[in-house]
C-alpha cells in the first residue's frame, strides 16, 4: 500500500475512479446489512437454547424451599448471588440480582440519585442547579443518553492505551463538586477494547473528589467475554475502592444478556453493603421482586463457574473468526495508507474504527447509501458529537461470515473513498 | 349473638373471661400463619406449572419472525398485545408489554413525571413546591408507598358503596392545580372488594381539574379475578375519557402476576397513542426491551381470552371455599354484634374487615401474639395512618384451608376481646 500522502492527484484521482466502480458494483447489488449493534448472532443464541426448557413442572424451588413462582425476594435468589460472585468478586449481601436489564438497574439508581440523592448526598441531584457526569469516549452511546436524558452535562474525556486518560479526570473531579459521577466500561470497553490497567482502577479508586457522592457506574458487561484464551486481566475495583478508604464510590454492574439472551437475561449490580442496603430500600418501593423463575434457569443452565467459562468459550469459538475477518480486511486493505486506525481487542464486542478526522459521518453514510447499516458516527461520544468526526463502531456478531465479509469490502470502500475525497479538497484548496 | 351494648358489665366480663381461655389456648398452640399479604397459594401456582416448560429448543420465535432471545422489541411482541387487548381495551399501538411488574411500571412512570413532567406539565414535578395526590382509602399500601417516596402529600380519599367519594374528589381536584393525580383500584378493590360504578367512572373522566396534568393511575389489578359467575362490569374509563375530552388522563395498568406467577410475569400498561409515544421515548432510555421469551411463555400458555377466562374459573374454584370460609367464621361469631362489618366481594383478592374504632391497630398485635400474621393495621391508608383505625385486610387466598380456618377463629377471638376491653374502658371512665 502506497501512502495516500505521498500519491499526486493524478494517482489519487485514478484510485478514486477505481474505487467508486468497485462501490458501484456494491451499489448494485442492494445490500440489506445490519453491522449496527453489538447483538450475538444466531449460532451465539442458540448455545442457550437449554434454557428454554431446562426447567420442568417440578422444579421450580431454590435449595433453601423458597419457591420462586410466587412473591417475594427483593435482591434475587441465593443460588444465582452464588453464582454470580466470582465474577462480581463481592459477598452476598453486597449483590442484588435483579430483572433482565443493567441498563434498566444503572439508569433507576441515577434516577433515584437524581431524586433522592445518594445517602451522603446533601441534597437530591435535581435540586442542584449542575450536575456533570464524566463520559470517557469513544463510549456506550446509551450510557451517555441516560446521564443526558437526565438533564446532566456530559463531560467528554479522552482514551489513553490504558484507559481514560487519569489526568484530566483527576483535575476535573478534585475541582468541581458539580461532576458527581464517571461512566466505565472498564474491561474490553465498548467500543475501543481497551481494558483498563491497575494504575488506572488504582487512581479511579483513590482521587480525590470535590463532590462527596462522587459515583463510578462500572458497567462490567464483558466481564467473562474474552476472544483469546490469554484473557486481560482487570483490578478488582471494589476491593482498590475499600483499600482507599472510598468504599461506597462504586457501583458494579454486570448482567448475562451476552452470555445467554439478550432479551432474557439477568442483570445484577454490586456494591458496598451500605450501598446495597439503601439500594434495596428504594428498590423495595418499586417492586415486590425480580423474576425468580429467570433466576433459577439461569443456574439451572450455566451451573457454575466452570460452567460459564466453557460456555464462554463457545461463544468465542463462533465470534473470533469474525472479529479475524474485521481486521484481516481492515489490515489488507487499508494497511499502511495512514487513513485509518483500528483497535485490536482481546475481548468484548466491538472493533473501533477511527478515520481520519472529518470522514467519519461521510463514511457511514456512504456505506448506508450502498445498503450496509453501521453505527451512526458520532454515537460512541457525548450528545452524539464526535469533537473530530473520526470514530466508526464496528459490531462484527451478528452477521453470518459472508455478510460480515461482503460489509468489510464495502467499508473499506467507502473509508477510502472518503479519504481521498478529503485529500483532493485539501489539495485544490 | 346479642349486641355488646345491651350486655350488663358483669355479662361483658363474664363473656370476656370465656374469649380468653380461649385466646389462651390458641396461644398454646403455637401457631405460625400468615395472612399478611395477598399471595396465590401453591395449588393456584400449580395451575400455571405448564409455563415452566411450554417453550421448546425450537420455539422462540413470534409469528412475524421476530426471535424473542435478542435484543429490541420496546413495546412488547405483538401475541403478547393481541392476547391483553381485549382486558386492556386498547388498540395494538395503545399498549406497551413489559416486564415482570406492573408496580415498577406505575412506579416508573411517576419518577417520570417528578424528573420530567408529563407532556403537557409546564415543569417537572420535582420543581414545583407541593405535589398532592388522591388516595382512595381503605387502598393498596404499595401505591402509597410510591407517592410517599417520592415526596408528594397523600390525600385520603374515602370509599362509599360504588366507589371513592367523588364528591369530594371534584371538589378537591377542580381547586387545587397541585393534586397531580388518583391512585384507583377500579375492580374488586385492594382492600374493599369495590368495584367503581359507571357513575363513577364518568364522574373521574368528566370532572374537571385545575392540573393540566392530572393523571388517573387505573391499576386494573383484578380485571379478570372473578370469584362467582356473574362478575361485576367496569365501565371502559379510556373510552369515557376520550369521550370527555380528557383522552389523555388515564394510564391502564394490568399484570399476569395473579393469572400465573407472581414472580415471573408480565405486566402491561395502555393509554392514549399520544400518551405511550411519549412514555416509549422515556423507557427507551431505560432499556433495551422487555423479556420478550418470557412474553412468548404466557402467549403459548394463556392462547386466548377464552383460555384466560377457563384459567381464572380454575383460581375461583380454589379460592371461592376459602373467601366463604372467611365470611362463614365473621357472620357466625361477629354477626349480629355491632362491633365489625366486613366487605363481600366478587371478585379480587381480599375482604376487609372494619372493627370498632381504635381497634384494629390492638386486634392485630393481639393475633400476632398467638402467632397469626395479619397486614399492619393502618397498611391501607396513607402514611399507615388509619385515621379511625378500624381497617383490617385479610388475606385468605394464601393459608391452607385448615390453617385459614384456625387463623379466622383466633381472629375472632381477638376482636371480640379488644371491642369488649374497649367497651369495658367505655363503662369505667
């Protein structure tokens, strides 16, 4: 690959002309793929199908005679708690597990933070007149849109190799008592890879905070969600947390929509048991309890530890050539032009894609003019703007080989496309 | 049975002296029941076991191909619409299915409106000074707790034959623009067995009210929990508010939870197409979809409103024995006497039971001391505070006939003693 850079126009402009035939070719083929959400494909789902019927008329109790058809139950059967807290690393009474969404379990406490506040809040957060939330980006989009449907101002902050970058945060929140809370996705992140470094979780864990009730949302969701069977490794933050003598700044959150089903799952959160305590207070006057019956098939089906390492290996086994593909394509194709770079994760669901900055958007809307679907640029970054308009998430699961293959091809296309495009504008300018 | 009042004060002693031993001897007994809440029994749970495995390895998909394991589906899957319409009078888009709890539901909806503001609230209602909110009473203590926990002021509202006071509701609600909203009950009411009157239920959709945003939270509980065959009839509230003018003011809310596993059912809301526009735009922040497997469950083992309706005569036949054996016991030992009255329902899940006045808080730790469980006196009303506490709930659905039968005869006892204490305290001062 020859440096887009050192090309003249001339050269460029062949390329281009080269190019916009092959995405013609694509154009013509009406395409119709979806490469837009982190979703588990078919052949994932399918390695759960025991769970639809691996409980029988009969077995519908815990160990301890609780029978989980009827009420009751407030913060999940003892069986899953059990379950669950290796990859929690907390006791029992620091674990609530709860309904089919962490999503749902992380926007109610912000909720009830905003309403209530927090037990050292000194007043509910909507009655302050700013309340800011630290958003490492690129990020979860629909992490930032809880903090910003909640009226808060998100706070962009850049990812270094480790992590986001400690040093702006640590100034930030040492200063502004109005920035009560970070968002993390502190193990192959959502979309960047990245798994966060002991230093990191160390500084997280011990910086001082001009707000009291300072909070990190550790949203822990590909906790066991490793590609390789040389997995990263990630400080326990609690125990870093407790060692700090900030024991109540974090709240883990985990859930097993990708282990299992993403519609069905069982979503869990941890925390100090004070936390916790206050949590159930509030979680107790909106519900009775969560659905013990999900709760016990979920035992029933991934068992134990073991059982849940295994399995995660079998959703490897069906991702890892995907994610191969991604950057096999990425690699051969835009390899070594400059116009592009590209995450390599060791787990996780997504591969981020960075352009050159002022191509995302065009990128994306030129795939979808030839029918490939991606995330919508922007989406990774607070209020949807990228700063530098470069970031592309790519969600290699869900389509079938073949597809994700013909997606990639057209991708690169259009990355290219783009580029050049750019150069020759900044060339006639 | 001779009234307590024409009794001599050595009669009322004499007979005092008689309730006693008996008391006494239940104490010996040793006795641990529970009639505190309103939880189906194990052979009403029974009927349900079906749905622990009507789903199979390879079905889990919905009509239109929709596969229930993955993600999406906001507003429920359309066999789960199908099936509730006819209970929820609704149009497919005039419903959201969601999750396992239709208290979360009602409970999220009011943080909505406290963080939000409904669509037409000129502020949130966290922002204004003072929000009130109706509370028809005897009522059901968790839907206080809600408004209570969120900080609004709880108007009792009193109950009359055909439904709550509506005179006193108009008068209320036509003046002061900070009673934001009613909590109902319509059928077979928590506890009183009520079903509203049409008069009524015109009455809350044409009344007007100084809040623009005045809300009726129909918790439609009960719709299908007939104990005889000739139901009681609830008016349409959504067709007699769009009558009115007011299509927007009511919020219907049903569950599965009493058709077939408290724990693990689905609940279900309908408003006006406006309304739930606006509502799926809150809850899309909230989470990604509901548990649409467990949707697809309940559409597999309900079918259709005939099989709803043959279920529901199933629970009748093993409930109907223990709400006559309730009555039985109260008209054979408190009939006649002038000291309790107690409702006759048709349908739902409770009788109440009204003592003399500055009783019912005594009757309750009276039983507790021999070992029955009894819902907190003054549970059914706002702030716990039975302001002439005389309510008892009873709950006769979850104890064993047998047990339910000791229970009754200790409860009895009680009230009998506490009324003659009373009356006894009455001749001395």
């Amino acid at each position: 690959m020859i440096e887009m850079k050192a090309m003249s126009t001339t050269a460029l402009q062949e390329k281009y002309s080269l190019l916009a035939q092959s995405y013609e070719k694509f154009q013509n083929q009406k395409l119709k793929l979806d490469m837009s959400r982190g979703k588990p494909c078919t052949e994932q789902l399918d390695l759960s199908n025991d769970l639809l019927d691996c409980l029988s008329k009969t077995d519908y109790k815990t160990a301890n005679g609780t029978d989980c058809r009827n009420y009751g139950g407030l913060d999940g059967i003892a069986e899953a708690k059990e379950l669950f807290a290796w990859f929690l690393e907390a006791k029992p009474q620091e674990i609530i597990i709860g309904g089919s969404s962490s999503l749902t379990m992380m926007h109610d406490l912000l909720c009830r933070a905003m309403l209530h506040g927090l037990p050292e809040s000194e007043a509910p957060w909507s009655k302050l007149p700013t309340v800011k939330f630290l958003c490492p980006s690129p990020g979860y989009d629909r992490h930032f849109a809880v903090t910003e449907h909640l009226g808060m101002e998100l706070i962009t902050i850049n990812y270094l190799e480790d992590g986001p970058d400690m040093d702006q945060i640590e100034k930030l929140v040492a200063a502004d008592p109005a920035i009560k809370g970070i968002w993390c996705v502190p193990k192959y992140s959502n979309p960047t890879g990245i798994t966060y470094s002991d230093a990191v979780v160390k500084r997280l864990a011990n910086m001082p905070t001009a707000a009291s009730d300072f909070r990190i949302i550790w949203d822990n969701a590909y906790v066991v969600h490793h590609l390789t069977d040389t997995p990263d490794q990630l400080l326990d933050i609690r125990k870093a947390c407790e060692a700090a003598g900030h024991g109540d700044r974090v709240f883990v959150f985990a859930s097993t929509s990708k282990l299992n089903f993403p519609s069905a799952g069982i979503a869990m959160v941890s925390s100090s048991e004070s936390n916790i305590n206050w949590l159930k207070k509030h979680i107790n006057i909106q519900t009775i309890g969560p659905d013990k019956i999900n709760q016990l098939r979920h035992v029933r089906f991934l068992k134990d530890q073991a059982g849940i390492e295994a399995h995660m290996r079998k959703h490897a086994e069906i991702i890892k050539p995907k994610f191969d593909l991604v950057r096999d394509i990425l690699e051969a194709e835009l390899g070594g032009q400059h116009i592009a770079s590209w995450s390599n994760p060791q787990g996780g669901y997504f591969i981020s894609l960075d352009t050159l900055p002022g191509c995302a958007r065009k990128v994306v809307a030129k795939a979808a003019a030839a029918g490939v679907l991606l995330t919508p640029a922007g989406a990774t970054f607070p209020y949807g703007k990228d700063p530098e308009d470069k970031n592309i998430r790519l969600s290699p699961t869900f389509p079938p080989l073949s597809e994700l293959k013909q997606a990639m091809e057209l991708l690169v296309i259009c990355v290219q496309l783009v580029s050049i495009e750019q150069e020759l504008a900044r060339i006639a300018a």
